[in-house]
C-alpha cells in the first residue's frame, strides 16, 4: 500500500512517512499515525499525517 488513499489510513496504524524537510532525500521516518491531516481521499504524494510523537509528513509504506 502506498498511502496515496486516506480511506486506507486510519490512527494506530504503523507507516512510513517522508518529513517536509527530508522530501529530497526522500528519507522515512516510522511511526504510529494519531491524526490524519489531509481532507482529500487521494493526494499523489502520500496522505499526510501527524505521528504518536508529533512529525508531520506523507505516507510513504502502510505496513499491516
């Protein structure tokens, strides 16, 4: 899954997310989302998210 659908994406899930200031070295980061940020059900660079520990950014990897 490649978290492009917020329908996929729901709080307590594990995913891999790209940081606002790493989007050109395309670096993940892990974590559990807490809230989903993006209001749209698609976005071609990930839906964007808010971890358990507060990093915003796109996800990247659903992992199940």
């Amino acid at each position: 899954m490649n978290g492009q659908n917020r329908k996929d994406i729901t709080p307590g899930l594990s995913v891999e997310i790209v940081l606002k200031a790493d989007q050109r070295t395309g670096k993940r980061t892990k974590g559990i989302v807490k809230d989903i940020l993006t209001k749209s059900s698609t976005h071609p660079h990930g839906i964007k998210v808010r971890l358990a520990d507060g990093q915003v950014g796109r996800v990247q990897v659903i992992h199940h």
